[in-house]
C-alpha cells in the first residue's frame, strides 16, 4: 500500500479531535502503571525495532507498529511503514485493543463500526486492515497493542500462523518493557545510593572544612560550594534576612561557569511570593518550575535573567529566630527530591553551627584579650605592691625569687587564657615557662599531648619554674654546655592511669641533696598537683626527678 509508506507528517498526529475514545484510556490504574514503564517519548531501541520489522514479515503487511495507549494520545514505541510517531486518540484503532482478551482482528476497517469513522480511514492513508495483540503486564493492564496495519482489506484476517507470530512478538514486547523496567529500577537504585553516598560524604567533608575555619565568609563559602557540587546546581549561596523580613543580603555565593554571582541586597517581593506565610517557620521554599509556580509565575521574567527556574530557601535560626536562608537554585526546572532537601537541612545546620561557633570564637577572643589585659595589670599591682612593701628587706634573694614565681604564674595565666581558662597543654605551658632559662637548644621537652586544668596548670608552672631557677643556680644550666631533658609518659589503664613527668640533668656539677628545705623545696615536693608523688636522685650526673599523678586529677583539677 503506497500510501501508508509515503505517509508524511512531520510532527506527531497530536490536534485531532478524538472520537468516542474507549473509557479504558482514561482508567487511572492502567496509566499510572504505564507511567511507571517510563518508556513514552522515549528514543528508538533496536529490541522493540526488530519486533515490529519481523511482525510485518510473518503478516505481509507493509505497516506494523508498538503501540502504547496514553490518557489523551497514542505513541508509537517502534514503528515501520508509518511515519508519525504518534497520534491523538481519535484516530487510533489500537485503544479498542485495550478491552480484548486477545488477538484484535478488523478484517475491513471501513465496514467496522468501531472504526469507520477514523480519520486514517476516511482519509489519507485510507487504512483497511488492523490487527493487534494486546500489550498485557503481568497484573492485567493492557498497555497498547503490537498491531499490523494494511491498505487492502483482508476478509480472511491473518492465518493461524501469523495469528500466533503476533500474539509471540506481543509477550515479546511486553518482556522488553519489564526489562527496560527492572534495568531503570536498578539504575535508578544505583543511582539513588551513590547520591546518598556522595551527600553523606558532602556533610563529612562539610564538617571537616568547617572545624579548621575562623572566618564567616569562609564558612558560608565552602558550605555553599559543597551544596551545589553536591547536587548539581548552578548556584548556591548564603543571605541575612532585614528586621522586616524585606530584603536579603546575599552576602556569599558559589555559580556554575556563565552563571553570575547575586551577592547583594535584594528584595523579595521583586521576585514573587518567596516568604510564603510563616517566615518565621522551619519550612523550606521548595520551588521546582518557577514558570509555573504560582508563587513566580507572574515574576518568572526577573528570575529569569538571574538564571533561576528551580529554587530551594533553607531557613538559618539564630536563637530561635529565622536570620538567614540558604539559597538553592537552579537554571532548569527540577523536581527536589525528599533526600536532597534533608541534606540541604542539614548543610543549614551545619553552617549555623560552623557561624556560630566562629562568633563565639571571636567573642572569646576579645574577652580573653581583656581578661589577660586586666590579669597582666594586677600581677604588675600585686609586684609592685610585693616590692614596695618588700624594700627595706636587707637580702633581695628571696624578693627575687617571688618575683620570679609571680611571673610564672603569669605565664600559666597566659596558657590559660588562650584556651579560655578551660584547660592549658602540657607541652605548650612547659616551653612557655622554661623558655626564660635557657634556649630552646639546652632544654628538650617532648610527650603525648595532654591537657591540664587550670590548678594543674598553676602548680605545674610554680614546680617548673623552681626545677628551672635550681638547675641556673646549681644544677646543669650554671655550666656551659649543660642539658635539661623534660619527657611525660602515661602509664597504666583505665581510672589507674597516671601521668608520669621526667625531668633529666646533664653536662653540669655533681649534685647533692641539700641539708635543708625552703619554700622552693616544698613546693617541688608538692609534685604535679599539690599531692606528692615526687621522686628525686641526685647523681653526679645531674639531678633526676620523677614526678606521678593521676590522669584524671591532672585534667580535671
């Protein structure tokens, strides 16, 4: 039949106006199933091609098609002898296929009253033969039909043969669609587990970056690069609301190559309905075509040219107030998914706790600054008071000494201060004391990195301080070429685990305990933490000393 070959329509047969439809087209069971094949409008596969070539073969007809049946259209899966891809429900013969329990056979679809009135009968291409085999899934929807069309009239209808050649390739067709199914379900499972992957590992990567950083602008930035690496977006940013919930000032942003940055001051209502009715609330704007939207529709042109036709506004609260939004968008319209807004709540999170923790930190700052700056000035009221009252003392030795000791506790203060009074590191506060005895190169300090609290500390600089001012009077720092060697340890398990500090001489004068026991003694043999726990040897080596406590006492005392 010429006509059918020459058939030329260069777009699908979609403006007709249908004629009596079947009422199984509209049932809502059978569309949501073929919804979910997602297999119309798709390209041609050569499984579904090479069924409809050898159904024209084995039925000597120069038309066959797979036909799927929609709510408002048929669509044409695969296709020979018929150019369309499609048509309106009008004119498809294929939704009478819906109700058979098998072969559709219309010897004369001309003298059919289900079909002479079609317009591919009445008109061009004037079709007259149809058979199809019903496209049936394993729950009973029929979906479309492989059917085989022919310009003759065919009285006879197709032989017993090419009857069951059909109903063969129908069940074939169909097979191919489960199996396009599952393989979609896997991929899109595949698919669905690595984006959960890659937002887990976005959050550890988020909170990583976010724990070195002491800047805001810092903070947002990673945090907004991150979301739109994370779900392919073409910008991500972050903004501070107005009192009057008016304007944000986008104050940071991350955009894909040819997209601008928004960074400024920007008003909400020039870009629709962006608040909603609770600004106040944690509920996100989730905008997925912002042409359609009732909210931006009206607006759509201004959103445009910022490159935005899907959004997502994350609330930020600080003390319990909504101050800023995390700002999601994209060029092309997107349907956000339930996982990706859970992991936009939690880059919201974070970023409120990385900005917070940033305030706090600078806030510390400035109050550490003055609480050292009013510290420094009373230890230098409590010295100068010391020296005054302490003039008219003939010997200067012991003034000096308490002098020195209030330095020293100056410098524990210091450490102190740096950790916001909480804790002071072993390590750091015993350079930091030592450092005004020698040089680095004569005093070797080294041990795991153990944090002291705030007695622990104060004790531990007046013993350091007494152990250093001994080894410049008597022990290895009064010779040249001397060495004071400081190493910790811990030792034991659980609650019986003890700290363990030793201080080694070397490259000095023969040493010997002294006869008596003055202030600086006591306070050596107070150990650590004011307890004991002291061992002392005086070889002519040098003096060793070996000073114990408990873990626990030295951290939290």
């Amino acid at each position: 039949m010429a006509g059918l070959a020459v058939l030329s329509q260069p777009k699908c047969l979609d403006a007709r106006r249908a004629v009596n439809p079947p009422e199984l087209t509209r049932d809502e069971a059978r569309l949501a199933v073929l919804a979910e094949h997602d297999i119309l409008d798709t390209p041609p596969e050569p499984g579904f091609d090479d069924i409809v070539r050898l159904a024209s073969l084995i039925c000597e007809t120069p038309v066959s098609l797979v036909s799927l049946v929609a709510g408002d259209r048929q669509w044409f899966k695969a296709r020979v002898g018929f150019e369309p891809c499609g048509t309106d429900l009008g004119s498809s013969v294929c939704a009478h296929a819906l109700a058979e329990p098998d072969l559709l056979v219309i010897p004369d679809l001309s003298a059919d009253a289900r079909s002479r009135d079609n317009p591919l009968v009445t008109g061009e291409p004037y079709i007259r033969f149809y058979a199809g085999a019903p496209l049936r899934t394993a729950e009973g929807h029929v979906l479309g039909s492989l059917c085989v069309i022919d310009g003759k009239p065919r009285p006879e209808g197709l032989t017993d043969r090419q009857a069951d050649a059909l109903r063969t390739l129908g069940r074939q067709v169909m097979s191919q669609m489960e199996l396009r199914r599952a393989l979609g379900e896997r991929d899109a499972l595949v698919r669905s587990g690595l984006e959960a992957v890659e937002r887990r590992n976005a959050l550890l990567e988020l909170g990583d970056r976010l724990r070195d950083l002491d800047d805001i602008d810092e903070v947002v930035q990673v945090a907004s690069e991150l979301v739109a690496r994370t779900l392919g977006v073409t910008r991500a940013g972050f903004g501070y609301l107005d009192g009057g919930l008016e304007h944000i000032d986008i104050v940071s942003d991350w955009s894909a190559e040819g997209v601008s940055s928004i960074v400024g001051r920007h008003r909400f209502t020039d870009y629709g309905d962006l608040l909603g009715g609770a600004p106040e609330s944690d509920e996100l704007l989730v905008i997925s075509d912002a042409r359609t939207d009732p909210r931006t529709a009206a607006t759509y042109e201004r959103m445009e040219k910022i490159a935005v036709s899907a959004m997502v506004n994350v609330p930020v609260r600080d003390h319990g107030r909504v101050v800023a939004l995390l700002i999601v968008h994209d060029r092309e319209p997107r349907e956000w998914t339930p996982e990706a807004l859970t992991f936009l709540r939690n880059v919201a999170d974070r970023i409120q706790a990385g900005v917070a923790r940033v305030r706090a930190e600078n806030e510390r700052a400035v109050l550490n600054q003055e609480l050292s700056h009013r510290m420094k000035n009373m230890m230098a009221m409590i010295q100068a008071i010391a020296i005054q009252t302490l003039k008219s003392v003939p010997d200067r030795g012991p003034v000096e000494a308490f002098t020195k000791r209030l330095h020293a506790l100056s410098a524990a203060h210091d450490v102190l201060l740096a950790e916001s009074w909480t804790a002071a590191r072993l390590d750091v506060l015993t350079d930091t004391v030592l450092e005004t005895f020698a040089t680095r190169s004569r005093v070797a300090i080294s041990g795991p990195e153990i944090d002291l609290g705030p007695r622990a500390a104060l004790s531990l600089s007046l013993l350091l301080h007494e152990m250093g001012t001994n080894a410049v009077k008597h022990g290895a720092l009064s010779a040249e070429g001397g060495l004071v060697s400081v190493v910790w340890r811990l030792e034991g398990e659980g609650d019986a685990r003890e700290i363990v500090l030793d201080w080694r001489e070397s490259g000095g004068p023969a040493t010997h305990e002294p006869a008596g026991r003055g202030f600086g003694s006591r306070l050596i043999h107070m150990g650590l933490v004011g307890t004991g726990g002291v061992l002392l040897r005086y070889s002519p080596t040098g003096l060793e000393a070996e000073f114990r406590a408990p873990l626990e006492q030295v951290r939290n005392s």
